[in-house]
C-alpha cells in the first residue's frame, strides 16, 4: 500500500483542489476505509463558497461508499476487504448525547479540546467527515468509531444504489419520520431537491395517501411522481396553500416537510397545516426565521415543529439499505452523473451552477 | 326558578359590565350548570381591552364550577344536583378533530354556519365559553357537549381547591407534558404566573429534578419554590442562559417551558436548550416570532417546539382533581382573592392592573 | 317506508335465521342506515354455534355500508340518502374509555343497566352491533352515537371496496400499528385468513421491509404475496421459527403479528422475535394462554405483547378510506362470493365450512 | 499496586467463597475500578443456589461503585482516582442491538466465540459482571465498554445512596417507565421487595396519584408507604383484586407492576387493569406462565404487557444520580446492613435466608 493519497480539500473560498496527503494511521477504534464511491452534497457548495467555514487544506465530502483496507486493533465483527458504508454523521454510540437518543449532536470527541462542554453536546457535531475530520472526497478515509459506524453492504446493491444512504435517503427520510406520519395521512414536501425527494418516497413508505409533492421545477416534480407523490404542485402556477386546502376539504394536511432551508418555504409549510399538524424541517437555513403569527394560531394551534440532522450509525444505515434490497424504492434515478475524482473540480463546477439536470454525482477514486 | 339571571357581558373595548339575561333552554346534548365559583383569566382582559374580539352582549369567562341545575334529555349518568366542573375546552369528542388526537381544535360545531371547513378543524375553536358561546361569569352557564365535559368533583374537594382545573391547571400541566420530560431531566419554565407556576408544578409532577423557575418578581418565584422549583433565577438580577449552562455544565435543559408569550421569552427558552432539547410554548403571543439561527442550529440541531391549547374534557378534569385529592399539589395559594359576581367590574379592575399581589380571583356569584 | 323489515337473527345454537322485525324509532343521537351491502365475519360463526353467547331474537352482524334513512333531530353534517358507513366498533367519544385513548373499551351506555361500572370501562364493549344491539344483517340498522360514527364513503369506491373497512381492515391494520414497526424492519404474519392478510398490508404500508406470511395454505399464502409479503412460509413444510431466524441472519424478527388466536401461533410469534421486538395479538383465543419461559427470557427480554380490539369511528374510517382510494390497496381480491340477504343461511352454511375458497362474502339485502 | 485481590467466587452450588485472583490487565476501551461498596442482589443467591449456571471460578456481583484504579488508552472523559459507578448491565453502545433501542439485549461481545449472531442480539447479554465476566464482589473490577459505563458520582452522594442506582432501582424505575403512567393514574405495584419499592418510588415520581403497594409482609408496606404508595394492600387479610376494584370505582387500574416472579403476582396483575391498561413485569419469572382467558378479554381487551431487563449506561446513572442529589428520594433505608468483603460468606447466609429483615446489605472491601 502507498503512504500518500489524492484528496479534495477546501483551499480558500471558491476554491476546492485536488492535492496529495498522507494515508492516515489507524487508532485502536477507527478504520481505514478505500473509498469506492463517493458524492458531492449541497453543503459542501456552501463551503466551497466560504459560506460554512472549514479548515484550509481538510479533506471535504461526507459520504462513503468503500472497502475497509485496515481495521484498529479493538474493533471486532468485521474484516479487511469487506465493502462498507457509513454515515454522513458518525457519533460515538457510547456518550452521553446518543445514550440520551440524539447521537447527531454527540460533540464528546471535542471536550478535550474545550471546543464542547463537560456532558458532550454540540449541535451538529457528530458530523465529522469534511468538517472536524478529513472527509470522503479522497481515495482513502479514516472512519472515527468504527464499531459504531461501519455498515456491511448486502451482496447484490452496487456502490450506485447505496450512494444516497450515508446523508440523503437518511436526511429524507428522518423527516419523514419526524413528521409524525400515519396511515391516511396527507403529507406536503416542500422543495424537491434530492433530500424532499427522499422525504417523498419516506412518507409514501410510512403510509401517508395523499402526498402532496411542491416545487418549482416539472422535471423534478416528474421524479417525485416516480418516487412516491401523488399530486405535485408547481408553486410558479398555483397558490400551493389554496390548492392544499382545497385537496383537503379545508382540513389541512396532517404534516409538511420542508426540505430547502428558506422562509417562505418555512412559512408555507405552517400555513397549510390543520390545527394540530406538524411541521418537520430538514432545510439548513441561512438567517432568522419568522413564524407568522396567524397561521401559528398566536401559539395555540397544538402545533409541532421538529428538525433533524442526519441520523447515523450502522444499524440506521442497515435500515436504509434493506429498504433498498427489498426494492421498495429505487434511488438510482438520482445519480444522474459520474465523475473520476481527479475531475472533481469539474464535478463542483456542475454541481455547484446546477447545470444539466444534475440531481446528485458519483465520484469515482 | 327564574326565568332572568345575572351575568358578565362584553360591552365595548373597556367595558365588561353585569346584565340580566334570560335563563337559557336546555338541549339534548346540554346541562345548565348553576355556577358556584368562577375566574377571571389573563384572556379576559384582553377582551376587556378589545385586543381578543368578541360579539358584543357575550357573556365573559371559561371556568365553570358549579352544580347540575338541568340536564338535557339524551345526556346520560348524571344527575341534577351534582357537583361539577368543565373545562374552558369543551370539544365535541365525537368529532374528526377529536377523534383525530386534537380535540381543543374542534370547531365541528361551526360547520353549519360556514364558519369551519367540512371536516370541523377550526384553530382554537374548541374554546367556546366566553368566546363562541355565553361564559361562565354569570348564575348559570349551558355547557355544549356535556356528555363528554360535565365532570363530576369528588367529596372532599372544595371549589376553591378545583378552580383552576378548567383552564391554569390543564393549561401549565400541558406544558409540563409537551416537554417530554423523563426522569432526571433539568427543566426551565419561563415566567411564573399562574400558568408557568402550574408549568412549574406539573414538571415536578413528571420527574424532572432539575426544574428552574425564571421570573422578575420574587414574591412569584417564592411560589415557584413551594409548588416545585429546585432553583430560581430572577432575569433582573442575572443573565439567565448563562445560569443554565453553568447549573447544567454546559450540556443545556433537557427541555424549556415558555408561559408568557414574548419574543424574549421565547428566544431565552430556545436558547437555555441542549441540541435535541424540547422547547413547549403556552404563551399567547401578540406579534409574530422571530427564531434565532444560531440558537436553532441554523435547523439542524434536533430541536422540538411544542405548542397546546389547554385540554378539556371529562376524563382530562378527573384525573386533575385526582392529582388535588392525592395531595400531590395544593393550588389554593394561587386564589389570592374573592369577590362576589356583583363586585366583577371592580374584580377586573384590580386584575387588570395586577394589584395587591394578585394571582387569581374566585368569583362567587 | 315500511314499518318492517327482514334481518338474520339468532334463534339458537345452530340456527341463525331471517325474520321480520320492526324497522326500529331514532333517537336524537342516532341514525337510520338502510343496508346495501354486509358481510359475514368469523365471530358471527361463533355466534350461531353458540360459543359466543348472544339474546335470542337479536340481529348479527357488524359490518354495515349503506345509506342514511333518517337521521336523529341532534346530529349534525350529514345528510338523508347519503352513503356511510360505520365500524364494527360505534364507541360514543364523549366516554372516559374513549377520552382516555381506548374507545373500543367503552360500555358507558351499559351504566345504566348496571353492566359496567361507573367509569365506563367494560372489555369489548365498544362492539354493540349484533353483540348488545341489533345488527347489519339486515335491511336497515340503527347506529348509536352517530356524530361519532357515520363515515362518509368517497365518491368512486363501491360498496365491495369498501367493505372490508368497518372490522377485518381495521383491525389487521391494528395489528401492524400496535407491532411498533420502524422503516425496515422484519415483521412476521401469523395466519393469513382475511385479518392477517390485511395485517400484511399493514405492515407493507407502514415500511417493514421483510413481511413474513405465515400460513399452512398456499392459496393464501399467494394473496398474501399480492397484498405485501416479501416471503411466505407454509408451516406444513419448514421450520417457521428457524427459517426466520435463517432468513434475518440470527437476529430475529423486529415483530410479529398473531392473527388466528392459538397457542401454537402466539408461542411461534414469540418465539420468532429478537429480543426487544413486539408481539401484536389479533387472535380471540378460546382457552388460557402460556407463554413459554424460554422464548420470554424469564421475563427479562424487554419484549412487548400488545392486544387490540378492532378500532372503529368516523375519522378511523376514513382514513382506511384514504388507503384505499388513494389505491395503495385493493382488497377486492378478499370478496370471492355474493349472496342476496334472502339466501343468508346458505351463505352461513358455505362460509362457517369454509368451502370454495371462501374469505369473504358480501350480503347485499 | 499489589498484583492479586480478594474475590467471591462461584465454587459449586451452595458455595460461593472469598478466594485470591490476578488484577486483571486494561484494554483499551476497559477500565479497571476499585470497589469500594457493592451489595448482593436476589440473582446472585438463584447463583449461590445453582439455579442460575455460571462458570466456576467466576467471581460474582453486578452492582459497582469505587474509584477508578486505571483507564484503558482510548478511553477518554475520566481520571484515574475520579469516584465512580457503573450499571449492572453494560451495553456496548455501539452495538446494532443498542443503538436499535435495546442495549440490555446487547450481546455483541459475544459474536466472536459463537455464542450470539451475527446482528449481536442476545436476551439479557448485556448483563456482563458476574455473569459472563468477573464481577464486582471483590477488590476490583474491569468494566467494559468503559466509554459508555463510566458514571461519575456527583460530589456530596455517599456511596450507600447510590449503591441502588446499578441494578435496583435502575430495574423498580424502568418497570414504572413502562407503565405508561400518565398524570391522574392509578398504579398497582405487587410485591415490595427493593425492587418493588423501587417501583412504586418510581410511580410516584412519573405522576401516578393512587399507587397501591400489595405484599404480605407489613413491614415492608410500611416502607412503601414512605416511598410513595398512597395505599398499602396485605394480601394475606384483603382480595387485592376486589380492593382495586372498589378503590377505583370499578374502572380498575390504569396500570401495574409485577416485582416479584411468580403466576400468581402476574396474574393479579393482569386481573386489576381496566381495559386498555399496562401490566409491566419485572420478575424473573422461573417456570412458563398462563395468562388466564378472562382477564385477557380472549385478547380483545388492548392490554399491554411490556418487560424489561434493567437499563445501564452512564446518560442511565446521571439521571438516576440526579434523582438522589434533587432529594427525590432517599433509599438508604433500603441498605439495612453492612458487611467486610472478608465476611461475606456470612452476608451471603443473612440475606438468602432474609433474616434480621434485610433489605440490601453493603458490601465493604
């Protein structure tokens, strides 16, 4: 094996690179994994842009897709040449935030440096690859608790189908699942960018019938058709909260999802609600957000609004992937380019001005 | 017994004044509770001042204790004589709404009059005393629905003692549980009026042992104290999200309960939050929010924001006279004052201004 | 109208036969439905053996669509020659049962009579039709409590689609809700008569990703294929218990759901479960059960048994409603006969000895 | 640091005896502890007796508190001479089984030797000390999975009170959390040994209003009623069912916990539920169980039953810790009696034969 690598890492604001780095040691709980596949998501166009700010010369991407090429010392139940995944987010199982159910917020790995308090809660800190820790945009990761985290993949599901599993498919589906679905329910997903559409195939497959998919691009909404919807509104044709009611009779829908991270797409998603819904928000929101006062019933409305980042962990991803190889839901339609990674200045470029249709791009080492 | 009775009606912004009515005809559904005790809440003011409109001639006031003076003739296993109360909510449980989970958000009642869609979601309309139908600041009220809301009050307890079940006790009791609290979890209630001191309470209630009561008034948190508090914190002499951290190493409550209806406290209950911690509002807001991005992980931190309309019903008001008989809570420290239904113009007076240390009001009519 | 009316009584153990009745007053709370379609349910064959003790002279059967005839002077949002339906279970909402989340369980219109106790509570009672009050075999009924249990049937479904809703639907769907299944879950399908194949839809609908159909047919077990199972097992010819644990890699099924009501199959369904999954009973056992100490782990295993009787009111129904006519579901394929009123007793006779293949047969009076 | 200690070991049935052991080594993710108090727990005498097979040489004890003597390298948070304790289970938390909610379940650590599947599932394998590795009756002890067991104890809680907090009342409350306890609610808790007390203590702090402790030892009902049982049943002068029943109104219980093992407790507390209500079981139960026909409602009747093995973790023993320091609670009226490691043979004698009114007895090396 080779002791240096290729990776993309974040140079100065506009400017992702390829450059050489050390293959990383391996700690008694980590893993080296190869990466086979990976993908660009839209956060890593905002630290492209210096928009969320990272290390100069860290590693970027968050989605792996590979082959553990070394195993730490105390890691038990896997073997080298085996493929595996693993989340996007990649807490220790063993603090106190995932022993206390919210493991995407487990900031423990940060209190020897003072950058996290005592108990080890930290928004959003357990997403380490390409934001604490060199990411997944290289030919080789270095995965943090690995007993945790490493996700055999099944025999029989390509690198292509499983791409989505680490961030996206998750991401979508824990806001289906934060939207407190049931059978009969109607469901409205607000923006049909690659985590709604993953929101819409996740409320069709926890039984809501009348899902109600919103977005201002027809081919998109096309996909959502194909993943799950069973109305698609294009909001530059009709007043999506009018027409929401007039689907429900004046009822409302029983949940939104928003999945786009705007205040009008926050708002909408309260307004077509009925007393008593939920508003489940997945969108990463870029300013102070404003709850109208009327359609948030002055505060009486038994409302529920719930977030979510990304759940991890392997058994979370063995979830994702057996929905997957039961084939109730293809999400091949989404990977709609491949790059190698040493064109991966090119793959942002398309990504990141959206040009051809892209949905997502796979990234090959 | 009379054809006429006395009653507080809404005049005009600024005038709450005693009338005669008539008796009202009982329904099948009905009963005609002759009231022995009633409140004034915090919403009647707002009435007063034309800030929450009402029809002009409607009798004021949502907390009824009182006896069966007539039962309509389909309602079943009562009798007349009976002591009993109902809750400021008195939903029709054989609605969609109900039956749906949110019966405080039942207006099935309207659909008639065009004022509710077809499938009877209305925000807030399951208050209809003093809102959408004549209160209970009067000799006799009509309670809608009585089947599902006459509850009966078990020897031993007084009206006094049962006052604030309709409404301030279900109300803070409600926050305490939207808050999903579990045992061992720390809890700041924000503001102790007699909701948030019912907050206080009901989060004791639950097994939260951390609770921390914010108020500016320490005679309030001085009550706070003796209904539940663990720690207090007056916001004039501290800054009170820095308290928390420092009570809770940093780690943030497991979950905040905001009982007034400002920016202010809103944003301070969001922020005294763990990532993945439960913020539950009962505040009456006046203006539209605002929801800090940092605060709220720019969406990503795991966040809950609960909302309620305090639940009624009978089975609801039993098990809060269960929680008064066991002892758990004596609410009575909350009357602070008496007066008779001919002096309610002063009543309001000194509610309104909030003098002499007033908390609640009985009302004897 | 006539003044009376053909409908199927108990006469004896052995002889369920047609007689002219009354058509039965309306209450306040009551509605008049004229009967177009009903069926015959595996209790009813209880019924006419005698093992499930009912008045003689009563009318069976619970599964009632038709249309309004008359409505009583109280209720509200319905209309005279409208097409309903009702559950099988007509629990009056405004209960403590009811209030307090378990409607099914409501006999408070037994108070009364002195069959139940002051609260209400009484095990089953929510069942009335062709149990406690006349039933659907017939050419009209008389539902009680109809503001809570007059389901409006969408424009586009035939009775035939529909018929399954008020018993079988609900409560195979029950079944698989009370199995706690998350998104990619394994659940498995005890007897696959019409209950446990709708209990197999359920699971499908609710994202368990390996549903496992247990039977000894294989003609069901081939509906069962149609309806949403991943794997159908003939207990005739395998190991169930094994072949799950085969099939899930050692783990064990997150659930299981019992639908027949033996020893045999609730001991299989416990046995199949990992440790920490759920058993869903459906089935009316007819003698004590035992439940084995090994498969119970001694009682320290954190399993779950939940128990479920068949959910009935206006809103539950529409939500099945929704299932269907959002055609995530055709349970047409569980109606293979049809039989005129006039001819109930052949119908009884084909259906108690299961021959022809029978699931269902639709009366139409 | 000397290289042997004292240990109490499994010598053959009926004798469990102090014998000299190596101080174990640390690995990486282990620690090693120095007990300074631990206890004898009612599954240590099924031990001592043969009942329950460990290996000989084996040293018993599953309930640490002490000092940490040495970190293993990857173990991160703590100081060696920090005051600690750790669950009588201890998950690796890590595993598929605790991150799928089970970590009681968690038998990972055994896949390597065959014992457990692949998925690591394994009923009651997360209780480790003194049963499949050496536990805690001795000078020290290795706890696994130190990240995720490692409690630290809060300044200012001796050792005796929080001597329950590893397996006691970690179970009595987990059988009160499973009882779906809601504010208002009658609870039954059958048999008040440490466990039952645990429960009813536990009851108490959820919000349970009428909690009826049933034993026949009035001694201990006495405690019970010191540790929050409003009423105290003897069964040896009362029919607990028939009491429930009037103390109820008829309605019967909303909930109850069995705490001892045995048909007949289970089966009492089967009987008491309204319909729709919870039994949790706690017993370690030692033959099959019958569930009798008619309490069950034929399985008609929505009752739940749900058990549980006692939860570890260290986010488990904060909570607990925190329960004790806010003054919920004192269970040092639990520890009746204090033994030397060097006496133990002669504790072990006192609490089988549960003389001289042990409860729980310190274990002092």
């Amino acid at each position: 094996m080779a002791s240096m690598m290729r990776a993309a890492v974040f140079v100065a604001p506009g400017r992702i690179e390829l450059a050489e780095k050390p293959i990383p040691d391996v700690g008694p709980n980590e893993a080296l994994v190869r990466i086979t596949t990976t993908t660009i998501c839209g956060t890593d166009i905002h630290i492209l842009k210096g928009e969320y700010p990272v290390a100069k010369g860290l590693t970027v991407g968050h989605e792996p897709v590979g082959v553990i090429e070394k195993l730490g010392s105390a890691v038990r139940g896997y073997h080298e040449g085996q493929r595996v995944l693993a989340g996007a987010i990649c807490p220790n199982f063993n603090s106190y935030a995932a022993q206390d159910g919210v493991p995407s917020q487990d900031g423990s790995y940060l209190i020897e440096s003072g950058k996290c308090g005592c108990h080890g809660y930290k928004a959003t800190a357990g997403w380490r690859f390409g934001n604490m820790i060199d990411g997944t945009q290289a030919e080789y990761v270095l995965v943090p608790d690995a007993q945790g985290n490493l996700a055999p993949i099944p025999d029989g599901l390509t690198d292509e189908q499983v791409l989505m599993c680490p961030d996206i498919m998750s991401t979508g589906f824990k806001g289906a699942e934060n939207a407190n679905i049931k059978l009969g329910d109607t469901v409205v997903v607000f923006a049909q960018g690659p985590i709604g559409l993953c929101a819409t195939a996740g409320a069709r497959l926890l039984g809501a019938t009348t899902i109600i998919a919103v977005d201002g691009n027809d081919h998109r909404l096309g996909i959502a058709k194909v993943l799950g919807a069973d109305v698609t509104l294009n909001f530059r044709n009709c007043d999506v909260v009018d027409e929401v009611m007039k689907l429900t009779g004046g009822r409302g829908a029983d949940s939104s999802i928003e999945a786009l991270g705007t205040q009008s797409t926050f708002e909408s998603a309260l307004k077509v609600l009925k007393p008593g819904g939920t508003l489940s928000s997945l969108g990463v929101y870029s300013s102070d957000l404003s709850i109208p006062l009327g359609a948030f019933a002055a505060g009486l409305g038994d409302y529920r609004i719930n977030t979510a980042l990304c759940p991890g962990g392997k058994e979370r991803m063995r979830r994702l992937m057996n929905v997957l190889a039961a084939e109730r839901l293809d999400l091949g339609v989404l990977v709609t380019h491949k790059y190698a990674l040493d064109d991966i200045v090119a793959a942002y470029d398309l990504f990141a001005h959206q040009r051809d249709g892209v949905l997502k791009i796979a990234i090959k080492p």
